[in-house]
C-alpha cells in the first residue's frame, strides 16, 4: 500500500488508498523563523494550496506587523508581498492578505493583497497579483482603478481568488453598485475572470439573474476547475441579507451570508448547490454555506451552517458541516456530532472557508473542532481528517505525535485557542 506523504500544510497522496496506513511530515516553517524580504514569522500559518511537487502556498503574520504571502518550493521560503514591499503598477502593500494563495501546476501563485493606505471596508483598494515562475516576476492583474467589464472601475478586491492548472483565475472584484450589502458606500462585490493573458471578463455583477427568477446582488469567493467551471458564493436579493464578520479581529466587510452556486462553462447555466434554508443531507436546512474548492470532475466541496442556532460557537450560535456535490447530488462529509476516527465526534467543521478541499480523485481533505479535551488544554481538540467514498480516515489532530517535532497540541493558531471562532487548521492538498 502507497504511504501519503504531508507537510504540515497540506498531503501529497499519489493515488487513491485503503482508509488506513501512515502519514509522514516534513516541516515547512515554524513560528520564529526569519524569512529573507520579510521577516519573523509569528503567530500563525494560514495554508492555501499545494502542487504535486510539494509547492506550498500560505500566508503568516509577520513580528513586525501584518502579514506576508510566500511560497515554499524545495526547502526554500519565497516572499511574495508583505507591508511596505511596493506593488507592481504602482502603490505599496499593506498589512494583509484577503485569503487563498494559489500555487498552480506551472508554480505560478495567484493572491490578493491589501494596498495602503488601508481603507475602512475589507477588499477596498487592494489588488489581484499573479506571480510567474518561469519568470519570476509579480504583476498586477486587477488592481484599484482598472476599469470593470459591464461598466464603471475596480474600487478593489474581495476575499478569495482562485487559478486553475492553465492560470486562469476567477476572483471577486469591487465595483460601483447601488445594491447589495455595500450599497451605502455606492460599492458592491461581482465575480470575474481573468485569463492566462490578464484579459478580464465578467462572470457575475450584481443584478445579474439568478436561478428561480431572483437576482444576485453580491458574489464571492469563486473557484475554477481546468474546464472553466466555477463554483462559487453569491446572495439572491429576496433573500435576508445575514451580516456578521469573517475576519479576526473583526473589520467592516462586503458581504452577506450566502449559497453556493455552479456555472458550467460549456453551457453557462447557473446550479444552486446549496441554496439559502434549501434542505441539507441528514437534516436541517443550509442557512448558510461558504464555497471551499472544485476538482476537475466538477465536484464541489464547501462548508454549511447546518444548525440549529444556538447548537454551535459562531456569531450566530450555528455549528457547520462539511459537503460535497459529486454526480448532481449533494452528500455529507461529516455533520456535527459525527463520530471521527482517533476518537471524538465533530463539534462543527469551520466557520471560514480554505478549511475543506477536494482533489481529481473526490477524496475531502477537511479540518474540524472535536467534542473532546484529550489534552485537558481548556480548548476542544482539533484535527484534520480525510473523507474517501464514504470513508472518514484520521490524517492529524490533538495528541498526534511528529517525530522530530513534538506532539500536537492543537491545529489552529495560538492566539485563538481559547476564541469561540470556530477554525480549526487550514487545507492544502494536492
């Protein structure tokens, strides 16, 4: 039987196995480390993608203050933003990553980067970058003042982008928008894509149709397979626009609490996956659901408030599931109170996406908080488990022991071990 091998980050499974065998780790970075460009890393790792030649793309607070972009190849740290770097076409980075570093097959890394000065609202006057190996250069994809297919100008970009095998990237872009949750401020939040040549197009704006004779007013978070199809997030206008922050410490941000939605590129018609309070496997309703990758069968995986309220730790006192549309047909992965291989049941799956992913052979890498103190930290145990045809197999969690490492405490960031959000790790793999 094929051993796994993993990073800390994230695992490189060559082929599909049994629900048993052993998982090797190699460590990519640790708190402490001085990384050159950049400085000392601190406080926590946030993992976004992994290739299979073990590329790993991530983000890190940094001791000087906020956080930098790097990628891991071949035992070596590269920077690719951090506070004060300048930024291609002009501008200077600012203090934080929006989410998801995409490292592709090519070794090119896709990721959005706040610019100074820092503005009030999440995702205002940041930029969409795209990192080219072959020639080892940064260059702005989309960037504040671009102008937007549909009309009007880029104001920024949202939380998450994506890139597929043949770099082209599908990502939330700012713009003008008189509905939607940043209708106040005269913004909203669209999808577009930007192909390997930077060209961009519209793939949603708000007031767009939806399924079932709405309208969109507000996407997100989009993902995009090496056919074009691209899952994603996006609010129907009828629907209750549930508001709440996704970041720590808590900012202002475009957005509402959404579905999640398909769009096959040969026919470009529009699937609800998870519609707002649609009915969810095992019981209860989706309240809500956060997209969380697409592997090239046009599987879709994504996390959901599956409550009921008051049952789980986020602002609303949801707890979340993890999910997967293969086949047309929506299955649990696992649900609160689902009994995890090591010992426990899951309390809940994360409140934040970039902690489930699906790779070509439909197998869920995903992160979850346990009912259990093995520890006796004061905190409930934390793991990372693999879901393959049904079977749910442990790859890491509390009490774990890394030779030559120690033995894992917890799999999320020190200085939210005692916080009710709900996070538990991050996912990478390939």
């Amino acid at each position: 039987m094929a051993a796994a091998t993993c990073t800390l980050l994230g695992c490189d499974e060559p082929a599909p196995t049994p629900a048993s065998g052993s998982y090797s780790f190699t460590v990519v970075a640790s708190l402490g480390d001085r990384v050159p460009d950049s400085g000392v890393l601190t406080n926590d790792f946030e993992p976004f993608s992994l290739t299979e030649r073990d590329e790993v793309g991530f983000g890190a607070d940094l001791a000087t203050g906020g956080e930098g972009v790097f990628v891991w190849r071949e035992g070596r740290l590269t920077t690719l933003a951090a506070p004060g770097m300048a930024a291609p076409r002009g501008g200077t980075f600012a203090g934080y990553f929006l989410s998801n570093i995409i490292v592709n097959e090519s070794g090119d890394v896709v990721f959005v980067q706040s610019l100074q000065p820092k503005a009030a609202i999440v995702g205002l006057n940041a930029g969409l970058y795209r990192y080219t190996r072959r020639t080892e250069t940064l260059a702005a994809v989309m960037r504040p003042g671009d102008p937007a297919p549909g009309g009007g100008a880029f104001q920024g970009v949202g939380l998450a982008a994506h890139q597929n095998a043949l770099g082209a990237i599908a990502s939330p872009g700012v713009i003008p928008a008189e509905v939607g949750p940043g209708q106040g401020a005269h913004v909203g939040q669209g999808l577009f894509l930007a192909d390997a040549d930077n060209r961009i197009t519209a793939l949603g704006r708000p007031g767009d149709p939806a399924p079932g004779g709405d309208t969109f007013d507000w996407f997100g978070n989009g993902w995009i397979n090496e056919h074009g199809d691209v899952a994603f997030n996006a609010h129907p206008a009828r629907a209750p626009c549930i508001r709440f922050t996704m970041t720590v410490p808590p900012e202002p941000s475009l957005f509402c609490a959404a579905g999640v939605f398909l769009r096959r590129a040969d026919t470009r018609e529009v699937i609800a996956i998870a519609p707002l309070e649609g009915p969810a496997p095992g019981g209860g309703t989706f309240h809500f659901a956060y997209t969380d990758g697409i592997n090239n069968r046009g599987d879709v995986a994504f996390v959901a408030a599956v409550g009921p309220a008051g049952s789980g730790p986020d602002a609303r006192g949801y707890a979340y599931g993890g999910f997967l549309y293969t086949d047309g047909q929506t299955v649990a992965v696992a649900r609160p109170a689902t009994p995890m291989p090591g010992g426990g049941r899951m309390y809940t799956a994360a409140e934040v996406n970039y902690n489930l992913r699906v790779n070509d052979h439909g197998d869920v890498y995903f992160a979850a908080t346990l009912d259990t103190d093995d520890n006796h930290d004061g905190a409930r145990d934390t793991g990372v488990y693999r879901w393959s045809r049904g079977a749910l197999r442990l790859v890491v969690r509390t009490g774990t022991v890394l030779p030559g490492v120690g033995t894992v405490a917890q799999l999320k960031a020190p200085a939210l071990l005692m916080s009710t959000f709900a996070t538990a790790g991050a996912v990478a793999n390939n």
